[in-house]
C-alpha cells in the first residue's frame, strides 16, 4: 500500500543547532515532493519544491534534498532558532493528487 | 491579496444536522481540495477539483459532498454529520498539479458533531 512516513512526531534540538526532519515514501514515483510548516490551528504554508530530478534545494536556511533511489526526502533547517518551533509536513504529488504525510513537530529549545 | 477563505472558523453542530463549510479563493485558482486533520493521522483529503464541474474523491469522502459551480468556490457539504466527523477541516487551492505549484490554505475550521 502507499504510504508516507515523517520520521518521528517530535523532534526536540537546542537554539543554534540543525534540525534534520525525515519524509519516506513507499509505492509512489513522484514528480515532485513539497515541504510545508504549519503552525498550532492554522493552515500549511509552503516553503519548498524539490523535483525529482534535482538533488537539493535551497532557501535561507533551509535545505531539502530528494533521494528517488531511496525515496526518501531530508529537510534540514540550519542555525535553528525558537520562532522555527511548528509542525512540518512533506506532501508528494503522484496521479494528480497530493498526499500529506502526518508531519513531524519541531521544538527548538532557547 | 491572495488568500483561501474558510467559514465558519468554529461550529458545534448536532447528529444528522445539515451543514455547509464554504471555501472561496481569490487567486484564479483551477485546483481545489478539502481536507480533515485529525491527531496523529495527518492530512487526509476528502474530495479535490480539477475545474468547475469536475470533482472526485479523496481518501475519505464518505459522509461528504462537493460541488464546484464556479471556479472559485469550494462548499463542503454534510449532509448528515456525525461525531467521527468531529475534526479540523481545511480547504487548499492550488493553479494546478502537474506543473507542481505551491498549495494555499485556508485558516481552518473547526467542527464538532454532538
């Protein structure tokens, strides 16, 4: 069956350090994979698209790399800091939809 | 400025009760879908639309209903809820698929079957 596996619900890292957030997928060949944050009671904002034939992306601090081989996709942000503290989702793309995975939540200790 | 509008934000509805969460978008966009998020389970869509007239379902869509008269509304229709649709709801447009754009989101609405 399909699925889509963050890696863990919590991740707790210290100000300063960076956070490594984990998407794997199972029976799906994407197109395309997105990485959204989501705040407590709000919707998803975007922040990145990688496509399946790039390695990496980069915006400010943040990083997403896309392994098909592997299928799987890494999300790091870089001197993280507590205002980065939310939930994270990656969302594939196949067959004309879109598939959440359940996210994982960031917390980033002062 | 572009935005998803949800409404209401909050209901508290009763067991078999009709009721309709609107989804309205400013952007032109052809590409829209409902989701419920609920603990531990994620987003999980009910029913997407490709365009105006052409909708299909998602991974949950029992208990719901769609339409898609016009290109920027959405509705979501219960038409006899239940307490397992106690959830956070949310409406997300997009311009399209395939060409992989970003998603938008709405704030959420927060429903409750009593």
């Amino acid at each position: 069956s399909q699925k889509i596996e963050q890696n863990s619900e919590a991740l707790n890292i210290q100000e300063g350090k960076t956070a490594t957030l984990t998407c794997n997928y199972t029976n799906y060949s994407p197109a395309y994979l997105q990485w959204y944050r989501q705040d407590p009671g709000r919707g998803p904002v975007f922040l990145l698209l990688i496509r399946e034939n790039e390695k990496e992306k980069r915006k400010e601090r943040l990083k997403v790399t896309f392994d098909t081989t592997l299928k799987q996709s890494l999300f790091h942000i870089t001197a993280s800091q507590p205002a980065d503290s939310a939930t994270y989702l990656c969302a594939v793309y196949n067959n004309n939809d879109m598939r959440f995975g359940a996210g994982t939540r960031l917390t980033v200790k002062p | 400025e572009a935005q998803v509008t949800q409404n209401p934000r909050y209901l508290i509805t009763v067991t078999g009760k009709k009721l309709t969460v609107t989804c309205s978008q400013n952007m032109n966009h052809e590409y829209m879908s409902w989701y419920r998020q609920d603990p531990g389970l994620g987003l999980r869509q009910i029913y997407y639309s490709m365009n105006v007239e052409v909708t299909d379902k998602g991974d949950v869509p029992e208990g719901y209903k769609v339409s898609r008269k016009e290109k920027r509304n959405f509705p979501l229709i219960l038409e006899s809820p239940s307490p397992n649709q106690t959830s956070l709801y949310f409406c997300a447009s997009s311009f399209g698929l395939q060409g992989g754009t970003e998603a938008f989101f709405g704030q959420g609405t927060r429903l409750t079957v009593v």
